[in-house]
C-alpha cells in the first residue's frame, strides 16, 4: 500500500471505530436505565462483575424480559468495546506504516494510542476479572480522548529531531500503559463513591445493585493503582529523563510536562503509602485516586494544550 492509502485506511478506522465505540457507550448507558427499573429487593450484588437480578413472579405481571435486558445490553457493549478496540487498533497501526515511524509523535496519535491501550487493558480485565461494570465510564472516557484527538489531527509526517529515540518508544508506551490503570481506579473509586454512600443510607438497589459492594471497588482500585504506579514511575520518572539526556544534553530541567509527571508520582505514592501505612481506605483513598488520576490528565494532555516548554512539538 502506498503511504496515502495507509493514511486513509487508519482515518476511516479511527472513524468507524469511534461510531462503534459510541454505540458500546449508549449500550451501557441503556443497561444502566434499564437496571434503575429493577427493585431494590430484586437486585443482587456480585463481587466480581454484573449482579443478577432475580426473575420476577409472574403473578406480579411484570415484564418476563426485563431483569436479563440489563445483562444482554452488558454483553453487547463489551462486544461493541472489543469491535471498536480492534478497528482502533488497525488505524493506530496504518498510522505508524503511513508515517513509518511510531504512530505518537502528536496530540492526534497519543489520543489514539491512549484510547488504543485502555481499551485493551479494560477488555483483558473483563475477561480476566469480571469488571464489566465499569464499560459505561470506559467507552464514554476513550469517545472524549478520540473526540479530543480528532480536533487536535494533523497529516502523518516525520518526527521531530528529538523523538528520534527508541527510548521515545519505552518511555511512552509505559505512561500509556499506566495511565490505563489509573483510568480503571479512578473509575472504580468514583463508583465507591456513590456505592458507598448508598450503601450508608441503606438505599443500593437497582442500578447501583449491578455494581460490587464498596468494599470490592475499593479492593479493586488499590490493586490496579498499585500496577500502575511502577509503571508510571518507571516511563516518567526513569525512561523519560534518559530519553531527555539523549535529546536535550540534560535528565531533568523542571519543564512543565516534567513538573506535573513528577506531580502525579508524589498524589500517588501518597495513596499507596497512607493505604500500606496508616490504613486509609474509603472515602479517603477514594479522593486522593481521584486527584491522581487529573493531575495525570493534566501532566498527560493539559501541559501539552496549555503550556510551554520543551514538549511543546507534542500539540
């Protein structure tokens, strides 16, 4: 294939893939309208994924069908997630065969690389460990990076001197890959937050009934925060001031993408180290995952739309 053709091919699947995406979101989206249906005295809760909601008496006249729509609206957008995934997947690849290069080298291919591998991530972790609960904030949080990257497109082309490194390529898929994690626990812990407080007020049900207790959710965000973190600490902290030596002479220089990396590193060692050391679970562990994960989007795409310095070829 010729160069344009590789680029045409990656436009029209980043396209398609978005459409596919944005049908997984409004699937989730009808399963959680159609899970609000069910009684609180109804729903189940599981630990692991989903709840399943008891049938009805078919003395009470109530829908035979409803409580397995919730469940059969579940499966189709993990579907839809993994269709979307893979057409992503093909567009970030002709990408990088159309540029012949590594396809993040701007605000358009890291969105796509971003959204590319917290999808795969999420879908290795559905099927894995039953989190398919969380589709709903997944598939509506990867529609705002494409959406975002789409308005940021410029044409495939060559790197800039300074990305021609193949440190260039440790460092970024390693932040890519942690910043997946920090997506799965800042989505978990927002979740605890409202479980948990439903729970409190004795008032889970419906809805809330598909989601793990509080207890699971928090379970969960600490052990993913807890992957991703020497992730994060390896491709920020460690891959990125060598790729810096190589390209700019020096490690460190407290440049703005470098102050708000080391940022997010500090939000989240402080969240491991008052849940190893003083116990913090909850409402608190929950808050603090939660700045984690915005200073990691504004070290990830905040910087590079409104700052300075010597990253500022990556907008």
């Amino acid at each position: 294939m010729s160069t344009e053709t590789l680029a045409q091919v990656s436009n029209y699947s980043v396209a398609s893939a978005t459409v596919v995406i944005a049908l997984a979101f409004l699937a989730h989206m009808a399963e959680w309208g159609f899970a609000r249906k069910v009684a609180p005295e109804r729903a189940t809760v599981a630990a692991g994924g989903p709840a399943a909601a008891v049938e009805p008496d078919a003395a009470d006249g109530s829908d035979e069908d409803a409580p397995s729509r919730p469940d059969l609206l579940a499966s189709i957008g993990v579907s839809l997630t993994g269709l979307g995934t893979a057409l992503l997947l093909v567009g970030f690849v002709a990408r990088g065969l159309a540029a012949d290069r590594v396809p993040w080298g701007n605000m358009y291919e890291f969105g796509i690389g971003g959204a590319v591998v917290a999808l795969v991530v999420y879908l290795v972790m559905v099927r894995l460990s039953g989190l398919a609960w969380l589709g709903g904030i997944v598939t509506g949080f990867a529609l705002v990076v494409l959406g975002m990257a789409m308005s940021t497109y410029v044409p495939a082309g060559p790197l800039v001197p300074a990305l021609h490194s193949y440190w260039l390529v440790i460092h970024v898929a390693a932040v890519m890959l942690s910043g997946a994690f920090f997506l799965v626990g800042a989505a978990a812990s927002a979740l605890y937050l409202v479980r948990g407080r439903a729970e409190a007020r004795g008032t889970v049900g419906g809805l809330l009934g598909r989601f793990p207790s509080s207890a699971a959710m928090d379970k969960v965000a600490y052990r993913v925060i807890a992957v991703g973190f020497p992730l994060w600490t390896f491709g920020a902290l460690i891959a990125g001031p060598i790729w810096a030596h190589y390209a700019w002479g020096r490690y460190w220089g407290w440049d703005p993408k470098e102050v708000w990396a080391f940022i997010t590193w500090v939000v989240y060692a402080g969240y491991l180290h008052a849940r190893a050391t003083a116990g913090w679970k909850g409402k608190r562990a929950a808050i603090i995952a939660l700045v984690g994960f915005a200073t990691f989007l504004f070290s990830y795409y905040g910087v590079n739309l409104f700052g300075s310095g010597l990253h500022s070829y990556a907008k």
